[in-house]
C-alpha cells in the first residue's frame, strides 16, 4: 500500500493539516498547485488522494514558514562504533532556492571532526531521503561530540548554498537517541558579498579538434564599496590559458555596461591538444575599463586541477564529459 505526502505530513505536523478519509478519490489540484508538491501553501489549495484527502491550513502553518525544518532519528551502533542518523527529511519553502537538496552531517570531537552527505534529492515542500548517514564515532566520545546537520541546496548551474543548520549535543541528554523528531535549523543572514561577486561560465573540450570552449554567461554583484565610482563603466572579461605556469593565449570578451549583472553571452576558443589538458588552467579576470583606456581589476578566478572547491570540480567535470558544455557559477576574488 502506498503512502501519499499527504499522509507523512499529516503524521509528522498534524496542527498543520486538516484531513477526512475519502475513498474512491481521484487527484486533483486547485488553482496554483503542483501535482509533484501535495504540501502547498496556497490559500484553498486540496490535493485529493485515493487514501486521503488533505486540506492545507495557512492559518496554522505560517509558523513553519519561517525558516527550514528537518526530521531525523539519532542512534548509535557499539560494534561498528558508528552514529547514525536515519529518517531524514526537510520541510523547506518556495523562498529556499535552489532545484536539488541534500543534508551533510559533521561530527566534531577532540581528535578532528568526520562528515557524510545524502544524494541529491529534487527539493520539494517535504523531501525525504532513503537513506542516512553513517559517521565513524568511538563511544567515548559521545559526551563531549557535537553533530552538525546542515541543509544544502544546489542549483542547475551546481552552485551550493546553505538553507540552515543543526548543532545537536551527543550526549543522550539533549537529543536522546533512538527518539525521533523535528528541529528548526538556524539560517544566518545573509552573507556579505565579499566585494567581487560572481560570474557565470560554461566551458567544453573538443578531442577531435583539440579545442578548449570558454563562454563567458554573465556576472552579478559586481559593484562594492570600493569601487562604487566605476559604476556605469565598461565591463569586459580577460580569459588567460595557461599550461602549468605558463601563459599560452589570453583573449577578451567584449565589453558590456556595469550595471552591477553585466551580460556577455560571448564563446572565446583555444587550439589546446589533449595531452596538455589536465595540466592546463584557464585564468578569469574581470575588468572596468573607462574611455580613456585605464582599466581597474574588480575580481579574478582560476580554473583547473591546481585550483580548489567549484573551480577544480568544473574542471574535472569538464575532463569526464567531453563535448559537454558544463556551467557554473564562481567567487570572484580580489
């Protein structure tokens, strides 16, 4: 017998729905709903299941707006010496952003700390992951452990952010294990922009042709206090190619106005054979320039195996599928 998201969400917050059996129902959604997202937080909105028919009450539902939930069960294995951390699931809004969700868990002790993430999972109202996560832990050191849950999200552009976190004291009295239940995860303001902002890029390898594709999207807060006089000045990207230390070809993009998200949409090529590939780099530097020819530097990025974080895992996704055009966004950096 299948359980409808209804259902599970009628378990976990029953304040939060009011519902009736009915039999012999048929699915419809009202006006403003999605058939793959039962749980809505449209005014009116019924979601009719074989099983169940749910009714969604804002009135009583406002609170868990407000911030990110996540169920989980904590509990621990002495012959393995490992926690775990089963039944997850997240209850996120249409404000959280991105397309895909996963949870990562950290364990932090006095010898270091360990982490395990889920799969990806398309995120919805209510998300649910098969499986948990398994972290290496010896049972003295549970009292003095703190576990870390974080909410992640990922764009199709495979930008990462974190939508809250969970810091859960392992000493079987705050959090018994065993026992499952909700937490409200704790979303920081918004992170300062470093000052360079971001920049949106696809790259490809052409084996046939020996041929490095770069295409320069577009950026988005580009502007900071510092360098708020150039403002409204020309804008342009310099793509430098390198092979190890050295510089091989460097070409410009043409330039769009500063206004603060410029857009190039412009492909630049490079003739690489294949060999130097995995030891090649590709260096992103993102320039304001004025009439009179002076131009000022407000970011920079480098791509390649040398690199770390988004800009090493571009380029190894770009070694795996070649002809594929793989985009992502990046730090600037000053």
């Amino acid at each position: 017998m299948s359980i409808s998201i209804c259902e599970l969400l009628g378990r976990r917050h029953p304040a939060l729905w009011e519902g009736r059996s009915q039999l012999g129902g048929r699915s419809q959604v009202g006006q403003g709903c999605s058939a793959s997202h039962a749980a809505t937080r449209h005014t009116g909105c019924v979601v009719e299941d074989v099983c169940v028919m749910e009714t969604w009450n804002p009135e009583k539902a406002a609170s868990w707006n407000q911030a990110p939930k996540l169920h989980y069960c904590l509990d621990y294995d002495r012959r393995k010496a490992e926690l775990l951390v089963t039944r997850l699931e997240a209850v996120t809004s249409d404000h959280d952003g991105g397309c895909d969700c996963y949870v990562q868990g950290s364990v932090a002790n006095r010898t270091g700390s360990v982490e395990a993430q889920t799969a990806l999972r398309k995120r919805q109202l209510l998300t649910t992951w098969e499986e948990g996560l398994v972290l290496p832990l010896a049972e003295e050191e549970l009292p003095t452990a703190t576990l870390t849950l974080t909410l992640r999200t990922c764009d199709r552009f495979s930008r990462h952010s974190v939508s809250g976190e969970l810091r859960l004291g392992l000493d079987g009295v705050s959090v018994p294990l065993g026992a499952a239940q909700w937490g409200e995860l704790k979303t920081s303001a918004k992170e300062p922009s470093a000052g360079a902002g971001e920049v949106l890029l696809s790259i490809s390898y052409l084996p046939a042709a020996n041929r490095l594709l770069v295409v320069l999207i577009k950026a988005k807060n580009l502007h900071s206090s510092q360098a708020r006089e150039l403002l409204g000045k020309d804008v342009s990207v310099k793509v430098t190619l390198k092979h190890q230390a050295q510089k091989l070809k460097k070409k410009q993009t043409k330039r769009a106005k500063h206004k603060i998200n410029p857009v190039w949409n412009e492909m630049i090529m490079f003739e690489l054979p294949d060999h130097l590939l995995r030891a090649s780099s590709v260096e992103l530097e993102v320039l304001s320039q004025a009439e009179a020819g002076q131009s000022w530097a407000l970011g920079h990025c480098s791509l390649g195996l040398h690199a770390s974080g988004s800009e090493r895992s571009h380029w190894e996704e770009m070694l795996k599928n070649p002809r594929r055009q793989i985009a992502m966004w990046h730090q600037l950096h000053l």
